[in-house]
C-alpha cells in the first residue's frame, strides 16, 4: 500500500488572481483534480486530501516497481496542472505474512526522492501493521482508554458532576466512543480476540465507576468471562 498525499493547501492555480492557500477555491480545485486522476495500475482510495495506491503482487520487486511507476504517472499529473504533492508525507508500507522478510522496506520513488517506508501506518485514526492484527491500534486504544478512565475516577471524587448519570454520559462519550471506533475494521482479525483483553479491561473499569453499570458493551462483556 501507498499513501500519496495531495495537501490542498499546497493547489495552485496557473491564473495568480485567484490563487489563494487559504481560500475555499483551493479546496474546490483539490476536488475537481483528484476527480480526474490518471488512471495507475493500483486502486485509488481518496479520502479528503489522501490519496492511498494500493496494489497487490507476488514478489516486493513487482510491487516496487508497478508503485513507482504509478507515483510517475502521478507525478506528471501534478505537474501539468501545477500541483504540489507532499512528499515529506508521502509514505509507503507493506502487508504480508512472510515472518523472515519482516524488516523488508519498499524502494518506491517520486520525482528521484525515495519514500520514507512506515511499518505502522495510520489511516483515518486506525494504525496498521504488517499482517494486520492491530496490535498496536489496540495497545494505543487501551492507553487512551485508561487516560479517560482516570478523568471520570477526578470527576467522580469531585463534589460536582459526580451523579451516576454525569457519570454514564461522560464514560460513554469518552471511552466508549474511543474503544468502538472503526471497531469494524479491526475487530475482524483472527488475532484480535485476545489482544483486545486490555481495552476490555478499561471499558470494564469504565463501567463500575458509576453504579449499577448502566451500559455494558461486548468488550466489557468479555472482560467478565475472564
């Protein structure tokens, strides 16, 4: 996977009258671009102003060399309409489960700089890894998770805001919400069932602080059984 980031603040247009970082345009003209991509080898996943190349292949060499040749096709798309890509941002990672090439990093260029490689990257706020357990989304999750935990135990030694129903919306706004976002995604993963055993914790912990337990999510649920 590749992730090519086009910052919108960075369009430019070629008349100087209207060309503003700061102004709606810029963004307006991002999205009329990244609308008319040129067409890669890799499938294309935008989300704002990120652009992720993701492609599949047998040997690293193929996947360096059908990625690069992608970020030229894009490279000259930039240029011709006068866009400014972000290399500094621009990242390129890889998803396998070939445990003896685990510290193998892709040599993909653009415009003759090579990509810096990152082996947990983040995208749209869920950190990937390598073959995909979650691992480490899941261990930054239960952190955060805990740090929450110990705003509501402040809250609930404080003489204000401490009723039990403070206490359920402040722990469903801030653990809940955190703990089950993109829960999709990750919960999927063959893997996840017992590396998830520490958010669980946390959500059980969220969900005494206030009594009875009002709300009890599947996580918290499983924490009971162990």
């Amino acid at each position: 996977m590749h992730e090519f980031d086009g910052d919108a603040k960075k369009c430019q247009c070629r008349s100087r009258q209207v060309s503003s970082s700061s102004s709606v345009l810029a963004q307006i003209l991002f999205n009329l671009y990244s609308n008319d991509l040129p067409v890669t080898r890799g499938r294309k996943f935008i989300y704002a102003d990120d652009i992720c190349l993701a492609i599949q292949g047998q040997y690293f060499s193929e996947l360096e060399c059908s990625l690069s040749s992608d970020m030229a096709r894009m490279s000259h798309y930039c240029r011709q309409w006068q866009l400014k890509p972000s290399a500094s941002k621009t990242i390129s990672t890889v998803f396998h489960l070939h445990n003896t090439s685990a510290t193998r990093e892709l040599s993909v260029y653009l415009d003759d700089l090579r990509l810096r490689h990152d082996c947990h990257p983040t995208y749209l706020g869920v950190t990937l890894d390598r073959t995909l357990s979650y691992r480490e989304h899941l261990t930054k999750t239960a952190g955060k998770l805990k740090n929450q935990n110990n705003l509501l135990i402040k809250l609930a030694a404080s003489t204000w805001g401490a009723s039990a129903n403070t206490l359920q919306s402040s722990a469903l706004a801030l653990c809940y919400s955190a703990a089950e976002y993109c829960a999709p995604v990750w919960s999927c993963s063959a893997q996840c069932s017992h590396k998830s055993g520490r958010c669980a914790v946390e959500l059980y912990h969220a969900s005494h602080i206030w009594y009875p337990p009002f709300y009890t999510s599947p996580m918290a649920s499983s924490a009971l059984q162990h």
